[in-house]
C-alpha cells in the first residue's frame, strides 16, 4: 500500500523506471520500492514514475491496475519502442523533484539498496558543500546474478570504456542511480545516453562515486538488450562521446566587481 500523496512541494526524490514487457515484475518490485522509500529517514516526499517503452505483453495492464490504487505512482507510455535511454528521459523530463532515483524494471536491483546510494550523496555533501550536487552516485555490482557470457560481455564494455572515456566507472550499467535532475537536463540527447552517464557528469564538472550494492537473478521474463546489436551501436556511440568530451572546455570564473 502506498503513502498518502504529498503535495509538489513536499517532493525530494523521483523513483525513475524504464520498462518493456515485464509482465509479472510490476506489482512485486512496486511494492518494494515503497517500502524502500518508507524506511528512509525522515520525513521525505517522494514520486514513481514509470516509462512503458511500447511493451507488447500485460505491461501495459498491469501498470495500469497499480496506478488506479496508488495515486502518487504515474505511469507514462511510449507509442512504440524508443529504447532504455528515451524511457528514462521522459521520465526525468516529467518528475518534480530535485532528485532523480533510477532502477531497472526487471527486478534484479534491490530497492533496499537505494538507502546506500543517498547515504554515500549525504557523506559526499557534507564533505563537499556545493560541490557534491554535481556528483553522479551510481550502484557497483560486484557480484553479479548472470550468466558468464553477459558477465563478461558487461566487462569488457566496462573495461573499454573506461579505458577511452577515463570515467573511472567499474560498473556504468547498473541501473540503480541517484542524481540532480537540473543536471541530468545539461546533458546533450542521444540513444544510449544512459550507458555513458558516468562521463557525461563529469564533462560538466561533476564526479562519479560508486558504491556497493546487491545484485539479484531475474526471476521472471528475458533481457530485452542483445550483446551484438549493442556492440554495433555502441562502438559509433562511443565515438560521439569521446568527440563531446574532446571539444567542451570548462571556463575558470572569478568572481569580478561590477563596473560603474
């Protein structure tokens, strides 16, 4: 069961999902995700928004009997299938809060883990007033439920990346993430946005902190995301990003008294 609804000011964070046809993990990871947002100290306004990227299976219907009884979850849906970094977008585009909470739809992030994500951006921010809202604090994997071929296809992915992009990242593909919105919208818009997020905050003068986090089996439906089509995809995408970092120069400002 949900919480009361909060009014728009009392928001702090927006639970960001991506789904395509997960048809059986709805309702269970909603219901976790409450009682992750529960559990947070204090007295803290959230929303769920949930990104249907054109699904073809009980999606569609399911999120639709979640919504109708929880009156803070939305639920926004796609004409046709546009991939995980557009999904995403339309959610960030559509959330009221400062803070963004992404996971991934199919269940094997832990909600529980989103605790760690905001107590790491808590340390960061005491630490480093004014400096660490930039930050992009992002879940590390380490032991991951899947098969050996998509464990070492995600390595590799990792390694090379970061070898190019230098974003000092271990894990760019876990889906569990905390950031600014008014940061995320800085970032320039293209289709695999999500998996270069790590360099893209630090091209606008953030860092990537990573944290530990638990990793789950899927227990229902299939990967929607084929190795090949992403390493024919995301060698052209990796070009782009590596010319966007190439050409940005930050300014260095100093603050100057007003001319008479």
């Amino acid at each position: 069961m949900s919480p009361a609804p909060l009014s728009e000011n009392a928001l702090v964070y927006t639970v960001v999902v991506p789904v395509l046809n997960e048809a059986g993990n709805i309702q269970p990871l909603i219901e976790e995700i409450y009682a992750a947002m529960a559990n947070l100290p204090g007295d803290v306004g959230y929303q769920i928004i949930y990104v249907d990227d054109g699904s073809t299976d009980r999606t569609v219907a399911e999120l639709k009997t979640a919504a109708d009884s929880n009156s803070d979850l939305h639920v926004l849906r796609h004409n046709d299938v546009y991939g995980q970094s557009q999904a995403l977008i339309t959610g960030v585009d559509h959330a009221r809060s400062d803070w963004i909470i992404t996971l991934d739809g199919d269940g094997q992030n832990d909600p529980a883990d989103i605790r760690k994500l905001i107590e790491a951006r808590d340390d960061a921010v005491s630490n480093e007033p004014g400096y660490a809202d930039r930050f992009l604090y992002v879940g590390h994997r380490r032991r991951r439920n899947d098969s050996l071929a998509r464990r070492y296809q995600s390595w590799l992915a990792n390694d090379i990346r970061g070898w190019i992009l230098g974003d000092h990242t271990p894990d760019s593909g876990c889906g569990l993430k905390l950031f600014r919105r008014d940061v995320f919208l800085q970032l320039p818009r293209f289709n695999a946005l999500h998996r270069f997020l790590p360099a893209l905050f630090i091209r606008t003068g953030g860092r990537v902190v990573s944290i530990d986090v638990s990793h789950r089996p899927r227990l229902r439906g299939a990967s929607k995301y084929g190795f090949w089509r992403r390493l024919a995809s995301g060698v052209v995408d990796l070009l782009g990003v590596v010319w966007l970092m190439a050409r940005h120069r930050r300014p260095e400002i100093s603050e100057q008294k007003d001319v008479k």
